[in-house]
C-alpha cells in the first residue's frame, strides 16, 4: 500500500540520519539558510517590485543613493542634500528621513517602536497628507520651534484609542517631550511615529526622497 511504503520510507530516512548527526546537522542548517535567504530575497522583491507605495502617483517619486567607498549608500549629509536641493530643478519636493527606534512613555507601558526622524519636506514629497490634523510644515524648521511628532495608524489606535483629541497632546519619546500634530493614515510606511528634524550640521539620514 503506498501509505505503508511512504512510512517504510521515512523510519529508513530516519534512521540513516540518526546514523550519521554531523550530516544531518549540516543539512538541516543548509536548508535553514536557503529558506531563510529566499524568504528575505522574495519580501524585498515584493515590496520593491510588486507591491506599490502607498502613495499617490508613485512613478513620480524616487530615492537617491550615493556611490562612495566608505560611506553607507543610503546615508545623505545635510551639505548633500542642501546642495542637491538647491541645484536641481526637476523635483517639485524632497526631504530626509532617519530611521531609528524610540521609547514612548505615558499613557501605558514604556514600548519600544520604530520611527524616524523627517525633514519638513519628506511628506510633500511622498504627497502623503495626515488622516487628522496637519503635517509638518517650514515653520518647524525655525531654530526654537517646538518639538513636534506625526503619529501612525496603529498606534494612535493602541495607545490613545483612536481618540481625534490626541492632536495637541504631548509624546514623551526618550528622553524629550513632543506635541503631537497629526496622525498618519493606516499602513503609511508600516512605522509608529515620525519626529521633525532640523539636520544637524554632520548628520547623516538614511534616505532622501525626492518628487518630480
């Protein structure tokens, strides 16, 4: 019966590897990794290629890189992008963004959650607007503005319950408190929260977006 032979067949698989543990382990790890690695490859492929950003007119926006022995290709200092903004004159916006994590407290139980820090143009250049209250905007740029911070989707759902009072209420991430002025729609870059930055002379971002 093929059932019974299938059985046959794997007490002998078994016991051949049982037999010999080196091999089995170097298989076992063999596949570990190959799945691992094609896991990885496919998501990086489906969120680059198949599926889209959430953004409007996405063939419109893009995401430069610099090619330097030494330096991260995706890191842009503030003297490159000042230069690359002030100079080129095909884009409509652009803006910097700095991944990173943060703690947030209050509220709840301390959380450790992704975000980033965005210059005020990096929302004009994906044309992505906030579900409630504002964006960041050239006057948080100004030297002395108060701190501010957008929030995500899910965690304006997790921590403040989805209330549209939260617009105006203080953050506290680390060690500094932030006014929250708006909350982003659901899914936007899959991230909790985005602070403003004012680039600091030396700093390097992770990524410059730029729309045409």
């Amino acid at each position: 019966m093929p059932v019974l032979g299938m059985s046959q067949d794997i007490r002998e698989a078994l016991r051949r590897l049982l037999a010999k543990p080196s091999f089995t382990i170097v298989a076992v790890l063999t596949l570990a990794l190959g799945i691992g690695a094609n896991t990885a490859i496919f998501s990086a492929v489906t969120a680059l290629l198949v599926r889209p950003l959430p953004v409007a007119d996405a063939d419109r926006v893009v995401s430069g890189i610099a090619l330097r022995e030494g330096f991260d290709p995706f890191g842009t200092s503030l003297l490159e992008y000042v230069a690359y903004r002030d100079a080129c004159r095909s884009f409509a916006a652009s803006g910097l963004a700095l991944q990173r994590f943060f703690t947030v407290t209050g509220h709840d139980e301390p959380e450790r959650i992704h975000g980033a820090e965005v210059t005020s143009g990096f929302l004009a250049a994906l044309a992505v607007p906030p579900a409630a209250g504002r964006a960041f905007t050239a006057e948080d740029d100004v030297p002395g503005a108060a701190s501010v911070a957008l929030i995500g989707y899910d965690l304006w759902q997790r921590r403040f319950g989805g209330s549209p009072a939260v617009v105006g209420t203080p953050l506290a991430l680390d060690t500094r408190i932030y006014t929250i002025v708006g909350v982003m729609p659901r899914g936007f870059l899959m991230r909790s929260h985005w602070t403003h930055s004012r680039c600091r002379s030396g700093q390097r971002h992770s990524t410059r977006w730029s729309r045409g």
